[in-house]
C-alpha cells in the first residue's frame, strides 16, 4: 500500500510544492437536472482561479449573510460526524478549495487536491501546521494508485465539474475497501426558488448582490437530493443522508457512502 509521501512523488506534489495537471476540458452548457452539453473547450484552472478570485473563500465562511453562514456551519458539522474519528487516517478532500473542511481533522494525514493555484495558496495558509499534501489536478486524471485513502470529501465540488461521473468513479477507486467517503451538493433547484423569493422582499434589495454570494453561476449541474442519491448508487452504497440546515429545509444535500461489498472484494489488496 502507497504511504502519502509516495502518492505526492506520484502525483509531482508535496507539502511544499504544488505541481500537477490540470489544463483544458471540454466545454459545457449549463443546463438544468444535472446535463450538460459541448460548445468548445473551456479550461477548468483558469475557470476555478476566477470562481476563488471572484468569491473569496475565507469571506465566504466569515462574512456572508447570517443564514448562510449557519446553514454552511450545519454542513461542516455534518461532514464531520460522517467522517468519524479520523486520528492517523489518511484523509482526502478532493476540490478543497480554502481548507477549511480539512483543519477539522487536525489528526489525520491530509491530502488537499485542487485544479486551483488559487484555491491551494489560500489552503496552505489555513493549514499550516498540520500534516498536509497538497496536489493539484483534476481527481480523474491524476495517476493516484487506487485504494490511497481511508477516507475521502467531496462537498460542494461536482456542481463546478464538466463531467461529475467521472470524479465519482475516481472517488471509488481512490476509496481503500473499508472506506468512508462523504459527498454533498448543494440542492440548486431549491435554492434557485429561495433565492428568487428573497429577491422579491426587502432584505433582497438591502442584500443585492449578496444573494448571489457563493458563484452560483459557476454551476453547471444541478440535481435534487434524490436525483443525486441515484446518481451515487452507480459506484456507492449510501449508509447515511442529511440535510443542512435540516431536513425540511434541504438546501445542502450531504452523503455518507461505502463501496459496495462486490467493489469491496475487488479493490482489497
């Protein structure tokens, strides 16, 4: 089994240094229920460096508006339940963008991966201190061996992707056996709804343009909870749904998946 250091050598990333792939992919149309169609190539680094140039992370987490602020604080509390203990785990975040998931497990050996520079300077900065690599590229085309990670977060990341499908199967190779991975989405149908209602009353007007706060518009699938626990059930079995800020209210939708016990045998070493 690859310990980490061998999995940055691997991937021509370490702790102090942030080389990868990323480059171009084909390009998407945004369209509703998690479609999307080609109209040329768009590159994805240049895509996500402006997404994190245009709406800062730390900002984000510290500064939006009090909603959305507790509704982001019942995601991370929910990530982090999902995950469990995770002292000497080796513990992936595939789209870490800022960091600020990862510095809740202090204790593990962490892998940050982005298609961002920008995304991994403001990571390094909210890690420092802890034991962390930082990779960047995209998860389905890095050469990781499989079966690498103990446990492995995606939240928020597949809505921003051109193809979901294949980061999610690269989550279930990377997934050792008796693996937790935990994936969320944001329920964009929804909150396009809620949003739209806002912007009808006066805290809108007051709140302009901060109701778009978080780059909606980079987003170019969307699903219901439901349409992307089906989706899931191509590679996972799903132990565990919540929702953030609860139920009712499902603006986050959030996943605790296992493999399968047929993908499990396979992919033990």
């Amino acid at each position: 089994m690859p310990n980490r250091a061998e999995l940055c050598r691997t991937s021509g990333a370490s702790s102090s240094d942030r080389a990868g792939r990323s480059g171009s992919a084909a390009g998407v149309a945004w369209r509703p229920w998690g479609t999307c169609a080609t109209v040329g190539r768009v590159d994805v680094e240049a895509l996500n460096d402006r997404l994190a140039r245009e709406h800062s992370i730390d900002a984000y987490y510290a500064e939006s508006p009090l909603p959305i602020r507790l509704i982001e604080q019942r995601r991370l509390e929910i990530i982090r339940e999902m995950v469990g203990p995770a002292h000497g785990l080796d513990l992936a975040e595939i789209g870490s963008g800022g960091g600020h998931v990862l510095r809740m497990f202090p204790n593990a050996r962490l892998t940050a991966i982005d298609v961002s520079d920008v995304f991994l300077e403001t990571a390094r900065k909210n890690l420092a201190g802890y034991d962390v690599c930082f990779i960047k590229g995209e998860a389905d085309k890095l050469e990781l061996p499989p079966a690498s990670y103990d446990r492995i977060i995606c939240t928020e990341v597949l809505e921003h992707t051109v193809d979901p499908t294949a980061i999610i199967a690269a989550i279930a190779r990377l997934l050792r056996p008796h693996g937790v991975a935990v994936i969320t989405v944001p329920n964009d149908p929804l909150i396009l709804k809620l949003k739209g209602l806002v912007r009808r009353t006066p805290v809108g007007w007051l709140l302009r343009g901060k109701v778009n706060w978080g780059g909606d518009e980079f987003h170019l699938h969307q699903w219901t909870p439901s349409e992307f626990s089906d989706v899931l059930s191509g590679w996972f079995d799903v132990e565990d749904r919540r929702a953030a800020p609860f139920d009712r209210l499902p603006v986050r939708a959030c996943f605790r998946c296992v493999l399968p016990a047929a993908r499990r045998s396979q992919t033990a070493p």
